[in-house]
C-alpha cells in the first residue's frame, strides 16, 4: 500500500529532497516559466534549506532534455575543478598522503551556480531575480530547521564558536548555541549574496541572457570570486589533519572557468533508453550495471527473491570494480569507457557472478591495459572511525568526508535531488551537493562554504583520478534521464553519495522489470552493497557487506547469509530519497517522491 499518490498534472511536475523546494519551482509554472525554470528555482531554494547537504559552493550535473531538441540529451557540467595549485607534490609537501575530506585545501572551483545559471540561460524563460526570489525570501526571512541540520550543528557548534568562527556567526544563535530542529533559521547575508546577483542581472542591459552573463561574471570574476581570493589567501583553517591548512583556490581558478555542455553516456535497456553523466562522475557505473542485468530475467526471479538481490548486488560490485580502476576526467586521460560499455565486456563480466557472495574487488580489461587501483582500494585497508570520547566530536565529523554526522545517522552519504517536467515535453534531473556546512568554514560576506570534492581525487599519479591541476575529481554525483520510444519519459535522482547509482538502479529496476509504477518504485524496500571504497575519506568499505531496509522476507536474508553476504539491517524507508518526474503521453506529467526521510515532495500544476 502506497502512503502517497503518483501526481499527475497537466502542466509542470517538480519532485525535490524538501518540500519548499517543490513548492517553489512549481511557482515559476505560475509565472509563465517552463520545467527548467522550475527546476533552476528549486535549486536555489535547496542550498538555503538543505546547508548541511549542499550550497552555492558545491557542485551539481545537470541532465537535460530540451522539448525543441527532438530526442537529444545533454549534460551540464557544474562539477568545478581543482586550483592550478593543486598538486600531489604539494599535498605530499604536507604529509598528506590524501587530500583531507574538510577544510580548505579540498576546495574546487564552486560550479553549481553557474551550472544552474547555464539551464536557465540556454532553457529557462524567466529572469534570474524571478527564479532566485524564493531563495532571497527563505534565506532572509527563515525557514524551519531540519532535524539532521539541527543535529549536524549541534556537534559542530564548538568548533564554529571557537576555530571557524564566520560558521558560528551563520548557523548559531547570537549567543552561541546550536539552533533546534523547526527553528526558524535565517542566513541574512547569503540572502544578500543572492540579492546582489539577481541586482547585477536586473541591471545589465540586452535582456534576458545579458542578465543572466551579468551575474555569471559578478560570481566567478566580480564580488564573489573577490571574496573568496581575500579569505583564502590569508585563512589558515583547521582540517581533518587536526592542523591548520591554507587553501589553494584563488579568484583566477574561478574566472577562468565556465560550465561545460556535454554528451551524456546511453545505454538502451528493455526498451529505455537511460542517460548518465560521464566518467568524471560514477554515471556510468549505472549503465554498467544495467549491461550486466540484460543477461538475467529478473522478472522471473521475482521482486525482493534472493536471486534478485543476489544478482543486483553482485553485478554492482563489478561495476564499481571498475569504476574504482578507470574512471576520471577524460579531459585528463584515455577513460575506456566505449570498452567499459561494450556488450561482449559485459558478456564475460557476467562469467563472473555466481551463486556466492564476491568479497573481491575485481576490475576488469576493457582495452586490453591492467586495471590499476589506487592504493587504499588495492591495500584494503579501512582506516578506523575513533570511538566517542577520543577525541572532540567535532574533529570526528572532520575526519569524515560525508555530509552526515558519523556515528548518528545510518544513512552516511547524501546530498540532494532535484527533477522537473512539463506539458511541453522538458524533462531535467541533477543532484546538486558539496559546500555542506560541516566540512568547511563559511567564506566571510556571502554566506556559504566552499566545497569539498577535491576529496575524492587520489595521490597516486598513475591512476585516472589522479590529483592534477584544473582536473575534475570523480565525483559521486548521477542524476538520469530516460526516454522512451524516442520520447521524454523519467528524471530521477537521489541522495546518498556512493549508493546513488544502487539505490536509483532498484528504483528503475522496479519499474522497468517489476512493472511498478513510479511512486510504487520510489517506495518499494531497497538494499545496497558495502563492497566498494568509499569515495570520501577515509574510504571505509565492507567487501562482503550488504545493509538492507527492514521489510524483505526473514527467508530470503537467511539465503543471502547462506550465499556469504554479511547482511545488516537498517530502518524500514531509510535509505535514499529517491525523486521522479515524468511525461504521459498526450503533454500530461507526473511525479513521485520518496517518504523516506519525511522530506521529499513531488508537486504538480
């Protein structure tokens, strides 16, 4: 039994991780704007009330079908790239043997902004002062705390009293202590950070696109960009080092970049066509597992069998073998990625699963060259979280690169959603993330956090993922798009840092091979593999791990125990939040949110 109705509409739908970002982007539909303006104002809306998920600093791709297109995808890129400073050498000159998952010296050039900003210049209608106001009004006015927000500043608050002290001026009470869970929390001078964007884009002559250039250029080479240089190159900031480091960003790393426009990677799958971002995110990881589900009839198997989890979970565990092996920036590098998606590599992968769990992490050849995985994946060494009373709560949470507080909650990786479709055939998915208020000092005068995803580069100058200059880092960032017969049909998306491209690929699975509809999918029970490394520091794993929702058959986890998976239960709708939106034939929409949480809201028009 569903606890929620699929909404179907007959002119926009927005599906988002809170529901005053629905609410918002289905506003624009109200005044004349069209799925991407839509989702552009949710968008903003999410940095202001999810700030210990993502912020203006962070990254987001962006997944893009364009009604005037006629069946053609893009991607947008918002994933920002390391400061030309970024060096290995410079790392080791630390004593890094990794780039730490907090402070300052993880920043990349922030690309969400101007991320957003291209989907609205190159496909929205509206100005930016229309899609931005929601966020001015939330961010000025206030909005109600979430509880993990209120708990993550609950821990952090000592340190943001006494170390990053812009941090305790933003998100604590004037007399430093931690707001709680539905208190109405305000960011008066991100409000004015916003106000001063959409300021420079009313006053720009040309019209609209000029506008939209205008605070494009005010970000990344005026007032921002200014802000971010004068704190950096001063601020020695305490990192999960347990020392203070100063960051490598400076304005000139972000004058000298622009998102990019992309060809996203496709795969066709029982008559889907499904759209990811590239190997600088884990995208593909999701068309890999989808090559390796087309040998087996899971339909058959039945949905929450043995079988079926067996067989998701195991051919998961391939897919992110090679994703730990070959992915990364293909500006910086020959990513085999036509090898990786080839049906014969598919075809002697599957060899590889059988009726027991794997503990191995086994990358394959796709060209023929030797897998090489970077040292803390080829070691297989997890590093261990200190227990409670090791030392101050807050330095755990720095030594963890997750946006969630370690140790609290069950859910470690997350981040946010955002999706949109409308009568006219527009469809748009991205999971935006970083610049979370738990890794890194709020830069002073704009209100928000530089990110963190430098994180998830490696010191280790022969592997693709390498730390290099101007590269991306591989993120875990991977909205999807899907079409159908030619024809727009699902965006969606999810939090949940590694397992995104798991928890979104059961959700597909339930609708593609298990026949539910969208909201039955986004509800149905799910499960992940543990088996790859973590991509955020300390890259923990389980190889023989698998943690599954409270709701299968006792039965079947007996089974999978039998075939060697180390099976951990977790709360019944705790994990992921997945989102869709969608197109019916005849221009109506529709939308699915998942309750888990009690966050998400999908809205129609």
């Amino acid at each position: 039994m569903l606890t929620r109705p699929e909404l179907h509409g007959t002119r926009g739908a927005v599906s988002t991780t809170h529901w005053l970002a629905s609410a918002a982007g289905a506003a624009m539909f109200d005044e004349g704007g069209n799925a991407f303006d839509a989702a552009v104002a949710a968008a903003f809306v999410v940095q202001v009330v999810e700030p210990h998920l993502n912020g203006p600093g962070g990254d987001v791709p962006i997944m893009v079908h364009d009604a005037r297109s006629a069946g053609t995808v893009e991607v947008i890129c918002g994933q920002g790239p390391m400061p030309r400073a970024a060096t290995i050498e410079h790392m080791r000159a630390l004593g890094l043997d990794a780039v730490p998952g907090s402070g300052l010296l993880a920043a990349c050039v922030p690309g969400a902004f101007g991320a957003w900003l291209t989907l609205l210049r190159d496909h929205g209608r509206l100005p930016l002062g229309t899609v931005l106001a929601p966020a001015v009004h939330y961010a000025e006015h206030g909005y109600p705390l979430l509880p993990r927000a209120a708990a993550m500043i609950q821990v952090m608050a000592p340190l943001f009293r006494t170390e990053w002290t812009e941090s305790g001026h933003t998100y604590l009470r004037s007399d430093g202590t931690a707001p709680a869970a539905g208190e109405r929390l305000r960011n008066p001078v991100l409000a004015r950070t916003f106000g001063r964007l959409a300021a420079e884009a009313a006053a720009a002559r040309g019209g609209r696109e000029a506008g939209i250039e205008a605070a494009l250029r005010a970000f990344y080479e005026g007032f921002v960009a200014e802000a971010v240089e004068t704190y950096l190159s001063r601020a020695e900031e305490i990192d999960a080092t347990g020392h203070r480091n100063r960051g490598l960003l400076r304005g000139a790393d972000l004058a000298g970049w622009r998102p990019g426009v992309e060809e996203p990677v496709a795969l066709e799958y029982r008559g889907h066509l499904v759209h990811k971002p590239g190997p600088w995110s884990q995208g593909p990881v999701f068309l890999q597992q989808l090559a390796l589900l087309r040998g087996f009839d899971l339909a058959s198997a039945g949905f929450g069998s043995a079988d079926h989890l067996h067989t998701v979970v195991e051919s998961a565990k391939l897919a992110f073998a090679d994703r730990e092996a070959w992915y990364g920036d293909p500006h910086h590098g020959r990513i085999p990625l036509p090898g990786l998606l080839d049906p014969a590599y598919a075809d002697a992968r599957r060899e590889l699963i059988g009726q027991d769990a794997s503990g191995a992490l086994r990358p394959g050849s796709p060209d023929g060259r030797p897998p090489r995985l970077p040292r803390p994946a080829r070691d297989r060494v997890p590093v261990p979280v200190p227990g409670p009373g090791e030392r101050p709560g807050w330095m755990e949470q720095l030594a963890d690169g997750v946006p969630a507080v370690v140790l609290l909650t069950a859910s470690r990786g997350d981040t946010c959603c955002v999706t949109a479709s409308d009568r006219e055939g527009n469809l748009v998915s991205a999971t935006p993330s970083g610049g979370w208020l738990k890794s890194s000092p709020v830069v002073p005068g704009l209100g928000f956090p530089l990110g963190t995803r430098g994180q998830m580069a490696w010191l280790d100058p022969g592997h693709p993922n390498a730390l290099a200059p101007g590269k991306r880092p591989r993120t875990t960032l991977s909205p999807s798009l899907v079409l159908r017969d030619g024809r727009p049909w699902l965006a969606f998306g999810t939090p949940g840092g590694d397992q995104q491209d798991q928890w979104t690929v059961n959700a597909f699975l339930a609708h593609a091979d298990f026949g539910m509809t969208p909201q039955q999918a986004v509800e149905a029970p799910t499960f992940h593999t543990d088996h790859p490394p973590s991509s955020f520091t300390p890259h923990t794993s389980r190889p023989l791990g698998m943690t599954v929702e409270r709701g299968f058959d006792p039965a079947v986890l007996a089974e999978l125990r039998r075939r060697g998976h180390e099976i951990r239960e977790a709360d019944a709708w705790s994990l992921g939040k997945v989102c869709m939106a969608g197109t019916l034939p005849g221009g109506a929409v529709r939308a699915a949110a998942s309750p888990r949480g009690q966050q998400a809201y999908a809205v129609v028009r």
